[in-house]
C-alpha cells in the first residue's frame, strides 16, 4: 500500500503518511513484503520489527510487489532556510510514485526539525 498523504516538498518529491505507520502494522500491507525480494523471508514481520523503524517508506525506485529495490536504503537530505543541511537514512518497503519518496511522519519530522506538517487556519486554504 502507498503511503498517500503528501506533507512537504523538497528537492525530490517526499511525502509523509501517519496513519499506517504503526509498530504492529504487517509487511503484508506493502510490495516488499513477501516474495524472493520481500523482507518477510529475512525474518521481519511487521514495521516495527525493522531494524530502522520508523525510518522507513516507500520509494519511487520500488516499482511493483516484490521490485529488486526492496530493502534498498535511501539516504534522504533537507536544507531548511538557513541553509542547515540535515539527513536520515530510510528503508524503502513500498512502492511510491516515480522520483517520490513517501516517509513515516515521524522521520519526515526529524528530517525537518519537525516541520513536516502543522495545521494552519482554513482560510490558508481559501475556505
């Protein structure tokens, strides 16, 4: 399953989802998780059975289930405004759209200084 709520853009398109990241969440609900590639032979289990949790998402590289790029690890860099360059390593076990990344709010929020999504008034949206 495709992490689908988009936060934040950076040089490459990244996206953070808060919902289904949860320790006890199956591998059974993303493309890497069975299959000669899939991480479930490894021994995983769930996202919080991964050695990097919660730094891990889906990535554009991970075209379909079992996709070569399972397990394949993503160095990910911000550079806020100031021009402070920060990044975090992630573990792709998803499929994400061509040249997107789609992350764990929690690691989309370490990678920027938690910036990564706060609620702002309606009418920032023109309602």
């Amino acid at each position: 399953m495709k992490f689908a709520a988009f936060a934040s853009l950076l040089t490459f398109a990244l996206g953070a989802h808060a919902a289904s990241v949860t320790a006890n969440t199956s591998l059974d609900v993303v493309a890497c998780s069975n299959g000669v590639h899939g991480l479930e032979h490894l021994g995983y289990t769930n996202f919080g059975s991964l050695p990097t949790f919660p730094f891990i998402g889906g990535a554009g590289a991970v075209e379909a289930f079992d996709s070569v790029n399972c397990g394949t690890c993503w160095q990910l860099t911000y550079t806020n405004g100031s021009g402070a360059k920060k990044s975090i390593n992630v573990l792709a076990i998803d499929h994400a759209a061509a040249g997107t990344f789609n992350i764990a709010l929690e690691a989309m929020n370490t990678l920027t200084g938690g910036q990564a999504a706060i609620q702002v008034d309606k009418s920032v949206c023109k309602l």
